[in-house]
C-alpha cells in the first residue's frame, strides 16, 4: 500500500512562526488568569484588558497549538444540521439566540480584523451544508427553513461551484474564513504591558477558589480575582466536564490545487461519510483543505486509513495528484450540541469554564470569549443562560450515559490488551503495549533504535492508552487525553506526562 502523502502538521502552525513568550518567572497577581491560548482565551483576554482589567494569559505549550491550531477556521454560524433540531428540542426563542450569538462571534472576528487591520487571510464567503444524494435532502432543506424562520441569511440552492452534482444545499451568506494563527498571533500582542502578561510553556496544576484565587503551575503561583479555564477540557475534574461531553477526532488533508479549479465557498457534507471542504491561499495558488472521518476518540479507526479515504476524496473529485500536509484535531462535543459556559461548579464562583464547542469552534469560541468577559466584568448577557455550565439536563440523557458505560467499559476491557511480553519485535518507529511484570508497559522504539518505556497508565484517570501509527502519539480511549511517543502530555485532561518505566 502507498505511504501516505503530505507534511503531518498543521498548516496553520507550520506556516506561522514559533511564538517565543516567557514562562511565568515568579509569583505574580492579576485580575484575572486565563488558562489557555486558543481562541477563547485570547478572545477574553483581549476583552477584559480593554475593559481596564490586568490579566495573565497562561499556556501549557504555545500560542494557540491546541484544538485552535488544529481547526478548519471556518466563521460561521451554519453548523452543520442544527437549527431544526434546535427549534424541536428547545424551543424557537433559545434556537434564536444560539443564531444571534454565532452571528455576534462572526461580527467580533470581523470587527477586530478591520479595527486592527489584521492580515490573515481573510475573506467573506459562502457557507454551505450540501446533501449529494436525495437521502439527505429533505433535512437540508428543512435546515434552510429553520434557519430562514430564526432571521438567518439562508436558503436552499441546488447549484454549487462543487465540481460534482448535489441533490441540495443550505447556504448561509456573508460568512468569512481565514488564518486562524495568523489572526490569533496578531490579536494576542494586545495583551501583555500595563500589568498584564502570556506565559507559554507554563503547565497550570491546580486551581482554588477563593478572595483570590490561587493558581498553581510547574513554574510557581499566580493569583487572580477571577480565573478562566480555555483549554478545551478542563483540566480540573471537579467540573465533571470530561463526563458531560466526549472527545471527537477528525482529520484533514492539504492539497495544492489551481486557483481556477478550486471551488468558491465553504462547505460541509451531510450523512456518514461528510466532507469539509475550503481553501486558503498558498504558494500564489490555493490549498484546498478536505476533513472528514470523525469518530468518537477510543473507537477502533486505523489513523492511516482515515488519512488515506481523505486523500482518495481530494484525488476523484478535485484531481489532485499529492497531499501538502494532513493532520487531526480534537474538541470536545456537548451532548446537547450547546457549549458550556459559566462557573466551574457551583461553589466555584470565581471560576470559569467553556468547553463542548462540538467542532465550531470559530464562531462559537469566540463567543465563548465575549460571553465569559461580560461575566466577569458583571455586564448582562442574553446568552448566559442558555450556555449555562451548571444546566442538569445534558448529564443524564441517553447519549452521555451511555458515552459514560463506554468508557467503564474500556476501562475494563483495556486492562488485558498488551499480553506480548516481547520488547524486541518493537520496531523503530513504532509503539506497542507490552506487559512487564504484571505492569501494562507503552513502549516506543525511536528511529535511532532507542526503546522509550512509559507507564500505558493514563494519569488522568488510569485508562490504557493506545498506540496512533500515523501521529506517533499514545491516545487514551476514555476522555481523549493524548500524549507523545515518550510520554509526555500532549491535550488534556491528564496534567502528568506518562510516568516513566525503567527496564534495564
Ligand atoms: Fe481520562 Fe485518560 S483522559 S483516563
């Protein structure tokens, strides 16, 4: 079988440079501490210094690397099929400001992009959710009719500038795409000065509530009025957030492509097997970028194969010979389809989370962003109800307990995967579980022929990971904490890199 095309990395992280911010050096006080540098983050952050607060942006590694890096950066408030679902389930009032509030996410990207004129490749386009067969028709034409009914900018065409038939669509006017780092990057040199700070590589472990609010790290201690948890899960459990949503993987792949080949708009499938298709300049071209192959983190999926059903997409409809780069991303998905937005839990009340941004993370994050500064700045906001973190109902559908029985059961039935007792049949380059002494052992043998052995115990909540082939990285089943090659913490919820093992 052919080896599988492109760079595997981020384009948006490849194409941008390293950002350089100090660790946090000692301990220091702010108005608010805001763990996390994706899009939320630096969405609050930027918010409340502008409103007089002093804050200090914390992240674990750098600058919008996490699910931020990883996304498809549309702006849009077409989230696939969710507008008649929302009428039905909550009533037409709530399903209208769920519009209103994606709508003002969109209008706060565009807003600081002109204000600060910031070069990121942006551009207005039209989004679109297209049904290819008749199968899925009568939805996305339902689709279009909620959306029209709530004051959206939709309706139902059955052209496209796809190079392939569709049976319909929903369009969406005057939505928008562009860099998603090269906008953060530049937003984010608004934060520090006048009392204000970012601190990369600086690992948050703990925070308590309270007059102030103490905030522990690898580097030392920060103490804030108010603090703000943006790193996609929580990485405090107390919150039950890990068990009030799962963890989604999805892959993309980049291929250059012809500017007059290349399809005008933003667009998403319907059914099982959907597309997400775009493109972003490149090279004097364009780079069209196809995502797809979603599954719940911890289904049994061959990594490469995903990538490989990608590019055999971009191949039969766009012709495209090779692949420029593929990667995957991560987010968390609310069993509800509404983010969470609010306190930690109910005795956390200078603690604040959003998370379940369900792979919309554009418009949604940033409304995260303006929702959670209004709270703290004590302004009134017509959303905070419907995203209210502390809601009862999501916690115990059918979906999340049954969500929940998965993970009992991996956890379970994790414990007898790796029998082979063999380090030697590890191959370079490769990573296998192996049991060592009744131990359950991640071994990864590196491409110098050096073996590396960590516990396979995730420190999160003790699951087993497994080994991903096509990123080199050990993946947890339960809550989509992910790790490198030789242990250490990649994406939450686990704070601690995988311990260790000596064999010798
Ligand atoms: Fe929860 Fe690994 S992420 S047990």
């Amino acid at each position: 079988m052919s080896s599988l095309t492109g760079k595997p990395v981020s384009f948006w992280i490849d194409s941008t440079a390293t950002t350089q911010y100090p660790a946090l050096p000692n301990d220091i006080a702010v108005d608010v501490a805001i763990v996390g540098a994706g899009i939320i983050g630096i969405t609050a952050a930027v918010r409340l210094k502008q409103a007089g607060k002093t804050v200090a942006l914390i992240e674990s590694k750098h600058l919008s690397t996490g699910a931020s890096g990883h996304t498809t950066a549309k702006i849009t408030s077409l989230h696939s099929l969710i507008y008649a679902d929302l009428i039905k389930d909550l009533g037409e009032e709530k399903a209208r400001l769920y519009a209103e509030s994606n709508e003002a996410g969109i209008a706060q990207v565009v807003e600081w992009i002109e204000q600060e004129q910031i070069d990121c490749d942006f551009s207005r386009q039209n989004a679109y959710t297209f049904a290819e067969s008749t199968e899925n028709v009568d939805k996305v034409e339902a689709e279009a009719k909620a959306a029209i009914s709530l004051g959206l900018p939709a309706s139902f065409v059955k052209d496209t500038t796809l190079p392939f038939p569709i049976a319909g669509a929903v369009k969406f006017e005057n939505q928008a795409q562009f860099h998603v780092r090269k906008y953060l990057l530049h937003l984010a040199k608004k934060i520090p000065g006048e009392g204000s700070y970012i601190f990369e590589n600086t690992q948050v472990r703990g925070v308590e509530n309270g007059t102030p609010c103490t905030i522990e790290t690898d580097r030392g201690t920060l103490s804030a009025q108010e603090v703000i948890l943006a790193s996609n899960l929580p990485m405090l459990d107390r919150g039950l957030f890990f068990a009030k949503s799962y963890p989604k993987r999805s892959y993309i792949v980049g291929a250059s492509i012809a500017r007059d080949r290349a399809p005008e708009g933003m667009f998403i499938g319907t059914g099982e097997n959907y597309r997400s298709i775009r493109t972003t300049p490149y090279n004097g071209d364009v780079l069209l970028l196809i995502g797809g192959e979603g599954h719940k983190v911890g289904e049994e999926t061959q990594t490469e194969e995903n990538y490989r059903k990608l590019e055999d997409y971009a191949r039969d409809r766009f012709g495209i010979d090779t692949c420029d780069y593929r990667w995957s991303s991560q987010d968390m998905v609310s069993f509800d389809n509404l983010p969470y937005i609010g306190n930690l839990t109910p005795a956390d009340n200078h603690v604040y989370v959003a998370t379940g941004m369900s792979l919309w993370g554009m418009s949604k994050g940033t409304m995260a962003g303006m929702l959670l500064s209004d709270l703290i700045l004590g302004i009134e906001n017509p959303w905070a109800e419907l995203y209210d973190s502390l809601r009862a109902t999501p916690f115990v559908s059918q979906t999340s307990i049954k969500e929940n029985m998965d993970v009992a059961i991996r956890w379970v039935g994790d414990r007898v995967k790796g029998l082979n007792k063999d380090l030697s049949d590890v191959a370079k380059g490769e990573g296998k579980l192996v049991t060592v002494d009744g131990d359950k052992v991640a071994a990864y043998r590196d491409e110098s022929g050096t073996l590396h052995t960590v516990s396979a115990l995730c420190t999160h909540l003790n699951c087993i990971v497994n080994w991903n082939s096509a990123e080199k990285s050990w993946d947890c089943p339960c809550h989509g904490g992910r790790f490198s090659c030789d242990g250490k913490v990649l994406n939450g919820p686990p704070l601690a890199d995988l311990e260790k093992v000596d064999l010798s």
